[in-house]
C-alpha cells in the first residue's frame, strides 16, 4: 500500500468517528424552568401555600442525603425567608411550602435545581401579591 492510498484511508476514518461523535451525541440543551405557580412577574390576589416548579427534564434527587441537591427559597417584600420545610422533588416538578402570608409586595423565588443529567440551573423571579 502507497502512503498516498494510507492518508485517504485514515482522512476517511477520521471522517467515519468524527461524524459519529456528532450524530451519537444529543442536544447538549440544559433543562429549563418550563412553568412557576405562582407565575414570575404576575399580580396575584390570593397567596398560595406552597410555589411549584416544572422544568424541562427530570430532576436530580439524591437519596439518603443530608444535603439537599434542589433549593428553592422564597423571600417577602421584608426580605424574610418565607418558604418552609425540604423542597419536594417529583420527576421534573420541584415545590416548597410557605408560610402563612398576608404581607402585600414582591416576593422573590430563588431556585437551584439539578437535572438529571448534572446540568445546574440557577434563577429567580418574583411575583407580587395584592389583598
């Protein structure tokens, strides 16, 4: 074999596991908050009793953990946490409880989730409540 016949051989096996590296690899797209009850940035008249999240993939739960791997924190207008007990993680739905609120202003959501496939996701909105 010719070294002229030896390069076209490894340019086309350098081509084969380059185009499959591309084509076995999925979208490297991280998860995202998909939907908030309440919602971000909306006027609400009645206060919930808990803020829930929906993501676009499935979340991270870490079994037999002391520390948690899904945050959510929930401040008042006063800049006091207001969201109590662990956060509850169901497939791609993280929610935490509140307290019982009747404070008017914006609330602040703080979150830290981890999908499924270790990608991190941290954010916030607020959402204002009204009597």
């Amino acid at each position: 074999m010719n070294k002229l016949h030896k390069v076209k051989r490894l340019c086309s096996a350098l081509s084969i596991v380059g185009a499959l590296a591309i084509s076995s690899n999925p979208a490297s797209a991280h998860t995202e908050l998909m939907k908030s009850s309440p919602k971000a940035d909306k006027i609400i008249s009645v206060m919930p009793t808990s803020v829930k999240l929906t993501f676009g993939e499935a979340l991270l739960v870490i079994s037999g953990s002391s520390k948690q791997s899904n945050l959510i924190t929930v401040n008042s207008p006063s800049n006091k946490t207001v969201s109590t007990g662990k956060v509850q993680v169901t497939k791609n739905v993280a929610s935490v409880n509140l307290l019982k609120l009747n404070e008017s202003g914006k609330y602040q959501v703080i979150f830290r989730v981890v999908a499924k496939d270790g990608h991190v996701l941290k954010d916030s909105f607020k959402f204002e409540f009204r009597k």
